[in-house]
C-alpha cells in the first residue's frame, strides 16, 4: 500500500471514528467527547482539530508499523484481537487522565469499545483488502 493511500485511509478513518464518539455522545450514549480533551484551550475549534491531527497520526503510524507483517494476517479475527488491543490502550489512557465520567462509565466503555472496534478493524481490513489486490495484479503480471 502506498504512503499516500493509507494517509488517506487513515484521514477517512478518523473522521469515521470522530463522527460516531460524538454520535454517540450526542445521543446520551457515552459520557466521551472530544470536547473535554485539552482542556488548557478555550478553542474548542483547536481543540477538535488537535484531537483529529493526533487520531489520524495514530492510524497512519499503526499502519505503518503493522505493514510489514500485513502477511501473516489473514483473517478478521486478527484485526479483531488488534483492534482490542488499541482499545485496551486507548482505555487505560483515558481512565488515567480522567477524561472518562464515573457516572455512566459502563454505557461508555461499551460506546468506545463499539467506536474503536469497529474503526479499527475496518481500517486494518481495508490495508489488508488493498494489499491482497496489489498481490493479485502482481501475480497476474507475471503469469503474462
């Protein structure tokens, strides 16, 4: 997969990922929002637009770094068990800066875990989808 392709996956996905935390925020079904990230700003403007630069570093870094082993995952449940591992990151990193509510906790862990399993997978299936074509056309190439 080319550097540019997965920059633009990555972009994609995280405004796929911001849409649905804030979806789900929006209608009461998680306590996260982006909103109370950074609280030192009184942009909220900067302070979505940091959230987002560092959501699509994250995706285009963790794209990078797992490139190389694209190969040995061949099934959904790899991306699955991955994307519970970033989950479980991500988790632990929101429950130590306090930017998880007590009240309500458990509806929220379900919403992210909902959030940043679904993105997250969807992500890594679609690098793997991109390189199994990139192996099919050159395998067709060569048969010729």
């Amino acid at each position: 997969m080319k550097i540019s392709e997965l920059f633009a996956l990555a972009i994609v996905m995280s405004i796929f990922y911001f849409l649905l935390q804030e979806g789900m925020y929006f209608f009461n079904f998680s306590s996260f929002t982006f909103l109370h990230t950074f609280r030192f700003l009184n942009s909220f403007f900067l302070r979505y637009m940091i959230s987002f630069f560092l959501m699509v570093l994250f995706f285009f870094l963790s794209g990078i770094l797992l490139q190389r082993f694209w190969k040995y995952f061949d099934k959904t449940i790899h991306y699955f068990l991955i994307a519970g591992i970033l989950f479980i990151i991500e988790n632990f990193s929101l429950k130590t800066r306090g930017l998880l509510e007590e009240q309500g906790i458990l509806q929220s862990e379900f919403s992210l875990f909902f959030c940043i399993i679904f993105t997250s997978t969807l992500f890594f299936y679609s690098i793997h989808y991109v390189n199994l074509l990139e192996y099919s056309r050159n395998k067709k190439e060569k048969n010729k």
